[in-house]
C-alpha cells in the first residue's frame, strides 16, 4: 500500500494542469531517468482489473514517452522473490526491487476512488408545469406528476467517481520526481446527458485513463524541452 499518496516537494520545477490532470514534475530529477520499474497498482476501492488497466495504460504511457519500461515478467518475478506480492507493496521494499532491477525509477499507483450511484430525484416544476407534448412523452415512464396542486418532474443521475494517483520516485535518492492525478473524479449525468454519457463504470475508468495517458506524455514531453 502506498503509505504517502501526494508529496509536497520544495524543488517542483514544472507545474502543468492539463484538461483532466493535474502533474508535478521535477524537471532536472526526470531528464536523469532512462528507464522505469511500473510496479502494479494497487487499491483498497476498486477490482483486479481496474488496477491491472490503471497499472498498463501508465506503463503504455511511460513507453510512448521513451522511456524503457522493465517487463512485467521480471517485475512479477522479483516481487515474488521478496514474498511483496503476497505482504503487499510497502513502498521501501518495492524500491529496493525496482533499483535491482537496473530502473533510476520506480512508477507506484494507487486508485483511490472508484463508484457509480444511481439515484432519482424529484425536481419542482414552475406553476405552469409541463407542456401537453411532454406528457403524452410521459406515459410510460411517469416522469411527470402532481403532487396536492404542484407538478414534480423524476430524474435519474448516475454519478461516476474514478481517481488514481501515480508517483515516480527515484531509486536513487527515493525523492517524487513526478506525480500525477486526475483533478476532476467526480462525473455526474441526468437524463438529458446520460445518452451521451460512458455505459458503465469501466468505460468511464477507460476513458479517464486514455485522457490521463494524454496528459502525462504531453507534460514529459513540455519537460525535456
């Protein structure tokens, strides 16, 4: 479990808040890093798979942005060698596996929320109250009532929430060189939009995630210039 999710760091050389994400980075500490240790993310919120999609699509992100990423095969094996599969990722631990591994640096992620509620509320409608055309749409699914001499109108809101927090830390002097989350967990859709809206919870996950792969390559890139 990572022990500290967000660090305050003194020497932050680029601060970049991207459409969905907002990332620290120690520009001077990165231009060091040739290659990285993505260790699989973990999560007390979320499923296997949430966390096995947040972990690949950051590695995915870290080899577009040129870096060599250390396979999976060796990360697993050697995680299992010093039993951190089993005991759970104590941040120390995972470094010193990672520096083994030849990596400068170390890419720890954690989600720390991930939910969908339904709901429907009840909204008051002006005097008036809905229009013929919007009754006779209303038929079926009761949308419209009356209540005593006011008119009420159901809606449904599904409220998605999906955070990660990632860290790169140097295997050298364990100091964040990056750290990235996205700034905007929290996504709410009422009837008019939820057509328009991710199906289910994993979409809306894949979705945050591909736009955070974006932003981190985008702020990497903006630092090596």
């Amino acid at each position: 479990m990572i022990k500290k999710i967000f660090v305050a760091m003194a020497c932050v050389i680029a601060f970049a808040h991207c459409s969905t994400s907002k990332i620290s980075i120690r520009k001077e500490a990165l231009l060091q890093v040739k290659t990285i240790a993505v260790m699989p993310f973990t999560s007390t919120v979320a499923d296997g798979k949430a966390t096995r999609e947040s972990t690949e699509t950051f590695r995915g992100a870290m080899v577009a942005s040129g870096f060599k990423v250390v396979e999976r095969e060796k990360i697993d094996r050697i995680l299992k060698e010093k039993e951190l599969a089993q005991t759970g990722l104590i941040e120390n631990k995972v470094l010193e596996a990672g520096s083994f591994l030849g990596a400068e640096a170390t890419m720890l992620g954690e989600v720390i929320a991930h939910d969908l509620k339904s709901e429907v509320v009840e909204h008051e409608l002006p005097a008036e109250g809905p229009n013929a055309y919007d009754l006779k749409l209303d038929k079926r699914n009761g949308t419209f009532f009356k209540r005593g001499d006011k008119w009420f109108k159901k809606e449904r809101h599904d409220t998605y929430q999906f955070q990660l927090v990632v860290r790169l830390i140097s295997n050298i002097d364990s100091q964040t060189i990056l750290t990235v989350q996205n700034e905007y967990p929290v996504r709410t859709l009422t009837d008019d939009s939820i057509s328009m809206g991710p199906a289910n919870l994993d979409r809306y996950r894949a979705q945050v995630l591909a736009q955070m792969a974006k932003d981190i390559e985008k702020a990497i890139a903006e630092a090596r210039k």
